[in-house]
C-alpha cells in the first residue's frame, strides 16, 4: 500500500508552501508501508528561525486552503525543528544544523521518495 491521493495533494502543497519561503532540501518519503500513523513524512530545512517559523506559517496556510489542519504541532516555540502532525503527513522543519545531526533522511532512506514537481527540490547548493 502507498501514500493515498490526498496525503499526495498535502505534501506537493506543503511542498510548494515551503518552497515559496525559500525551504532546503525539500523531501517527501513515502513512510505508509513503515507506518500505521502516518503515508507521508516531509522533510524541509530553513537557515535560522525565523525561516523555520515563515515556512511553518506558510504551509499551515496552504493546507488551511485545503480543509486540513494540523493535529498536532511541536517545537514552535524553539524554531529550530517544527513538525506539523496532518495524519495524513507529518511536516519536518528543521533548522539547518538538525538537519545535518538527525539526518532524517538517512532514517527513511528504505522508503520510496515522492516526486516532486521540479521547482519544489529546492537544495542549499542552488542560488
């Protein structure tokens, strides 16, 4: 079983939500034959604080647009790893320096990735 066609429509709109506020490093894993919790994990990662917060702000919108609200959402406080519990996906934003010392990506490197539209694999190597 894969990732259904609505936690497909989150992720690409989240995907492009942080992408619009300049998000590194946009990953989406398809984590459903992993997990019962959850189809989706999307990975982002921001230079400071403020750009974690910018890109939370700006997904909360997008999926808002969409009729889906987070259930759950930790680290806002701190601003240096968000994530936003959708059920059908959880969003990771993380400060660029968790992102390299969790290396979350290597965790669900078994997981098939989802395809992004080109514009949304924004890496830290692009001007």
């Amino acid at each position: 079983m894969s990732a259904d066609a609505r936690a497909l429509e989150l992720t690409r709109a989240a995907a492009d939500a942080a992408r619009d506020k300049l998000a590194n490093d946009v990953l989406a894993f398809d984590v459903s034959e992993q997990l019962a919790i959850t189809d989706v994990f999307l990975l982002c990662s921001a230079t400071n604080d403020r750009q974690v917060k910018a890109i939370q702000d700006a997904i909360e919108e997008r999926l808002l647009d969409l009729g889906a609200k987070p259930i759950r959402r930790e680290g806002e406080r701190e601003g240096r790893w968000v994530l936003l519990d959708y059920t059908d996906i959880v969003v990771h934003i993380q400060h660029a320096e968790e992102r390299v010392y969790y290396a979350l990506e290597r965790l669900w490197s078994d997981c098939p990735t989802i395809e992004l539209p080109e514009g949304l694999r924004r890496s830290s190597g692009d001007a």
